[in-house]
C-alpha cells in the first residue's frame, strides 16, 4: 500500500488523496524515498520517463503529456559580464507547455489521478497553476473543477477558460478556500492538486535532475527560486537529496529562496529564527504569482533550508522590475515579476557575500512574461513615428 509521510512528526500514513495533510501536525505530507536503488534512463526523451525511477508513479502514459520539460539552461553571458559575477545560467521554466513551471508538478498529478481512476481534478488558484491543470485536464478528459479568487483579473481567466474547465470564483478567504477544498473533493470525488500536493512537488525535481545533466553532471553552487506556498522549492532541494543519496553528487546547491518584501512570511520567519511561519496581515507586490500571506508549506520550507544550509531572502519591487527589465534587455529574456526575483536576489546577494568565480549559479524563471503583462504598464517603448518618405532618415538619426 502506497504510503506518505510527515517530516515533523515522522510518521506514515496511508495515502489519501483527499486529504494530503498529516493529522497530527496538519502539515504538508511527502512521497517517501523508496529503499530501492535508482538511476536515470538517459536514453528516454520524456522527461517523465527518464527520471522515472524517482517519480511516485509505476509507469508513464505517455498520452498524457503535452511536452513538459526539456528546458533550456541559458548562460546569461552579458550580465555576468556586467554585474562581475560568477557562471550564471537561467533554467527557463516558460518553457513548458503553459508557460510556467507547475506543468512539471500538473504532468506528474495527472498521471497519478489516472492511474488511480479518478475523472475529476481540481484545483485552487489565482493564475499559473490554474491554466497548467486545466490544460493537462483537458488532454486527459478529466473533468476539471477550478476554484479561483473573486477578484481574479478577467485577462487571467481567459488564460484557463480557454481549456474549457468548469471555473467558479470564490468570495472569501483564500487560505479558507484552499483548505475547504479537501473536503468538498473528498464528498464530490474531485481530487484537488493543490500547491503543496505531494505528487505535484515529486514532479517538481525533474527540474533538477535537468540542470544536473546540463551543466554535465555537476551541482551547481548556489540555485535561486521564488517562493510562494513553498512546494517548488521543497521538490527542488528533494530532488539534489535524492542525488547525494544516490551517490550521483557530493553535495547540495545553496539553495535561495526569494521573497517579494511586500509578501513574506517565510523570509520573516527565516530572519528571526522562528520555526513557524506566521501568517502576515497584508500583502502588496508587483510579484503577484508569488503574493502568498500563509503558505501551505511554509514550516517545511523553513526547515530544510535550515537543515541543508540555504537561505531566504527578500527584494523589493524596485529591484525586481529592474531585474525584469535586466533579463528582457540584456539576455533576451522576457519573465513574470514572480520570476525576476532570482536575479534581484542574485544582485543582492553578489553585493553582501562572496561568490567563488568558478562556482556555477543557476537561477530558476519559473514562468513566461506573456502572462502577466500588467507588470510593462510602467515600460517606456521609445517609438518614432515617421512616414514612408522620410522613413531613412528617421532610421539614420536612431543608428549608433
Ligand atoms: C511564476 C511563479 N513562480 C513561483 C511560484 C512559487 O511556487 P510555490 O507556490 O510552489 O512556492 C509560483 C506559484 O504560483 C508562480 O506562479
Ligand atoms: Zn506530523
């Protein structure tokens, strides 16, 4: 019987797919390491079924995948240039099939609400991870069920109605609303892959596996990611544990966790050396896709950071829509606020501690600027306007 586990109480419990929270503690459950020693299948093209050995699944449908992974690991060579930095790569998440990294985490879900005969999915969200199940719902034909916050923009809304899901949104608190949706999926059959679902972070580590063979099978250094409810970056540190316990890599990244200022709780925690994290009153960023004021996973996050030396930190705005504009002008690079905190947080950090020239850096976009254009609202766009006649020499006064 297939088993999850609490990390703060150490106990096991029989899956339930209803209700993925330990009893005792209501903390976030986990996929326990299997006894079994386990390896890469290089010569697979599905990234599910190359790293299969590490997914919480028997076997892959391939069927039920719409491409995701095989992302590209980009060497930021004007910026390293600029900013004096060690080697920094880009793990370009935009990339999957709806442009953010939770398709890693939805492919995986799906594949496990299949195999355990469940047509309906659902979902709790405010943007990426509600286009991502809808999407693999679709290619799946499950019923999808997504819940989504009152006041979710409509252009937001288009990028999940399109899937044609049943959409509800939902007046109320969202941490109510993301806690009740357990229940409702147990009496309605809906199982509900929310942020912190333990499948959902299993599929979250091939990401890693990915840099790990990209960079030819070297750790790097330091690794960046944003964090909201905390299930990325949970999956990612698991995933570098994984190697070390497999005798694939000596160590593990220095793993950086950033925070938007205006939103967080993990950040404060992390500071002041807490071990719980407090819900925080009021929320207000730019990096909205990251705006989470009582993360799920928040005290697992907290705790193994701790436990593998890593670290959580915060950037302001300002520096994240500079970051924004940095990628976007300097390496082509067009990412979501939420996103841009890992270069903020790279520039931060460069200033305050120092970094080994040799020692690889890679920072994780997690999802594609296209979907939040709000963000360019305060973009200048230097446009001349001219005429055909006079279109050469409008042309000469630009050139450099
Ligand atoms: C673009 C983007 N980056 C980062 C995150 C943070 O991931 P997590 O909630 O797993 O910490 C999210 C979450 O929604 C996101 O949409
Ligand atoms: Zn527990």
């Amino acid at each position: 019987m297939e088993h999850l586990e609490c990390i703060f109480c150490q106990k096991k419990f029989p899956l339930d797919i209803f209700d993925p929270f330990c009893p005792q503690c209501r903390e976030p459950l986990l996929y326990p390491a299997p006894q079994k020693k386990r390896s890469f299948s290089p010569e697979k093209s599905l990234p599910l079924e190359k790293f299969l050995d590490f997914l919480p699944l028997l076997r892959v449908d391939p069927s039920l995948s719409l491409g995701e992974g095989n992302t590209p690991l980009l060497r930021l060579d004007h910026i390293l240039k600029d900013f004096n930095l060690p080697p920094v790569f880009v793990k370009n998440e935009a990339h999957n099939p709806t442009s953010s990294f939770k398709d890693r985490g939805t492919a995986v879900a799906v594949q496990k609400a299949v195999s355990l005969g469940m047509g309906r999915i659902g979902t709790v969200s405010t943007g990426n991870m509600a286009s991502s199940t809808a999407a693999y719902g679709a290619k799946a034909g499950l019923e999808t069920l997504v819940l989504l916050k009152e006041d979710t923009p409509f252009e937001k809304l288009l990028l999940t109605g399109v899937h044609n899901p049943k959409l509800i949104r939902v007046r109320g608190d969202y941490g109510e609303l993301f806690t009740k949706s357990f229940s409702i999926g147990r009496r309605h059959n809906i199982y509900f892959m929310n942020s912190v679902d333990p499948f959902r972070i299993e599929g979250y580590k091939l990401t890693a596996f990915e840099i790990f063979l990209q960079l030819d099978r070297q750790i790097p250094r330091f690794l960046f990611v944003p964090v909201s409810a905390g299930g990325h970056l949970a999956g990612l540190i698991r995933a570098f544990l994984d190697l070390r316990r497999e005798g694939l890599a000596p160590f593990i990244p220095i793993v950086v966790g950033v925070q938007a200022q205006g939103c967080s709780p993990i950040a404060q925690a992390f500071a002041s050396g807490k071990v719980k994290v407090e819900r925080i009153k009021k929320a207000e960023t730019i990096a909205h896709a990251i705006s989470n004021p009582d993360p799920p996973a928040g005290n697992i996050v907290l705790r193994m950071i701790r436990e593998n030396k890593g670290m959580i930190i915060t950037v302001s705005d300002e520096e994240i829509l500079e970051a924004q504009r940095i990628l976007a002008e300097l390496e082509g690079i067009f990412c979501q606020p939420a996103s841009a905190t890992v270069l903020a947080g790279l520039l931060k950090l460069s200033k305050e501690m120092k970094m080994d020239k040799n020692d690889p850096i890679v920072l994780v976009i997690t999802g594609s600027g296209l979907k939040a254009l709000e963000s360019l609202k305060s973009l200048k766009t230097d446009a001349l306007d001219s005429s055909l006649s006079d279109l050469e020499g409008t042309i000469d006064s630009l050139l450099t």
